[in-house]
C-alpha cells in the first residue's frame, strides 16, 4: 500500500515537472515571438515613415518642378507675349504709309557688267523721310532725256507682283534694274538717266535726274527694259 502511493506520488511530481517545464518553455517562445513582433513593428514603422519622408522629399522636389516649370512656362508666355507685342507695333509703323516721294528718296544707278551678258543699271532707292513710305511697280526711266524722253517699257521677263506695295521704312532700300541690250550698232550712249516713282494709279510724279556710277559710268544700249521694284537685288550674282 506504501509502495502504491509512493509510485503514484512520484508520477504525480514528474508530472508537475514537466507541465512546469513546458509552461516556461511557452513563455520563452511567447517571449521571441513578442520580441520579433515588436522588431517587425519597429521595422514596418521605420519603413513607412522613410517612405513618408521620401514622398514627401518627392512632393516637395515635384513641387519645386512644378514652380520652375510654372516660371519657364511663363516666361515662354511673356516672350511670346512680348513678340506678339513687337509684331504688332511693326505693323502698326506701316500702317497708313503714303507714296514715297521723289524729293524724300535718295536714288543712286550704277553700271555693272559693262560691256558683257547680263549688263544693266542697277537702281537703288532709299527712303530718306522720317516715316515709312511705300513703292510700287517699276520706276519709270528715260534713258535720253535730250532725245525722245520715251519711258521705258516693262521686262517682259519679270517676276510678277509688280502691283504689291514695297513698304520702306526710314532708311529702308528698294532695288531695281534696266537691262541693257547692245547689238553694236545705231546704238545711244549716256552717261544718267532720269527717273520718276509711279503711284499706285500707273501715273509718273516727277522726273529726276540721277548720274550713273560704276567703273564704267558710260553705257550704251539699242534697247533696254526695266525691272519691278524689290527688296532684294536683282542680278546679285
């Protein structure tokens, strides 16, 4: 009977050990498990407030982007706006331009290719008023004023456009040519012609006399013909 309960008391202490044991084992192990949680946590907060900073560092670098871009883009505005502006005023200076007037246009004529294929007077006008003023068509020329004063005719190998209206401003320069054609004889020789602007009606105003430069002032010519006014020089070889 001793014995019995002996075997059972030492079962029952065995038992009490090792239920012991394991409830210190599971609160070792709940212990880690806390820990690791805790370090998970700290590592997930850690995370999420860098992310946060570095959306907020990219929030405030897109936002500084948005502003530079906000002040290119406005400055672009501000260019456009100030051309626009520009382009206006130069339509403006031209607009209500009247006829160039001889007595206000300083007109010079020089010889070129004297006495080879191609040779003309090259007629230079400058607008030497204080506004902007306008030619058009082709001036008129008269090659041997003290002869038979005839005018003459329009290059029938011209560039249309003729009837436009060349705006000059103060200083600005319109170009023109007589070409001269020389078979050798019954030719006429001088050394200035006399020209005159036309209006946009086809009427001459008054003629003047213009003495021609070059190396070879003197020309000669059967016939000639004469170039509508342009911007550019004709024969700028």
């Amino acid at each position: 009977m001793t014995t019995h309960r002996a075997r059972r008391t030492a079962r029952s202490a065995a038992l009490a050990a090792a239920t012991a044991a394991l409830a210190l084992g599971l609160t070792a192990c709940a212990g880690a498990g806390d820990g690791s949680k805790a370090a998970g946590g700290d590592h997930a907060a850690g995370g999420a407030r860098s992310g946060a900073a570095s959306g907020a560092a990219a929030g405030q670098d897109s936002a500084k982007q948005a502003e530079s871009g906000g002040d290119v883009a406005r400055g672009m505005r501000s260019a456009t706006a100030m051309g626009g502006a520009e382009e206006i005023a130069s339509k403006a200076a031209t607009v209500g331009a009247q006829p160039c007037r001889g007595d206000e246009m300083a007109v010079t004529a020089v010889h070129r290719f004297a006495g080879e294929q191609g040779d003309h007077l090259l007629l230079t006008a400058v607008n030497e008023g204080t506004k902007p003023c306008w030619v058009t068509s082709y001036p008129a020329v008269v090659l041997d004023w003290n002869v038979d004063n005839q005018v003459l005719p329009h290059s029938k190998k011209d560039n249309p456009g003729g009837d436009q209206h060349i705006t000059l401003r103060p200083g600005g320069k319109a170009y023109s040519a007589v070409n001269l054609f020389d078979y050798g004889s019954k030719n006429h020789t001088a050394e200035s012609l006399a020209m005159a602007l036309r209006g946009a009606d086809g009427h001459n105003g008054p003629f003047y006399s213009v003495a021609v430069k070059g190396q070879k002032p003197q020309f000669s010519w059967n016939e000639a013909d004469v170039l509508n006014w342009s911007t550019e020089k004709p024969y700028d070889f």
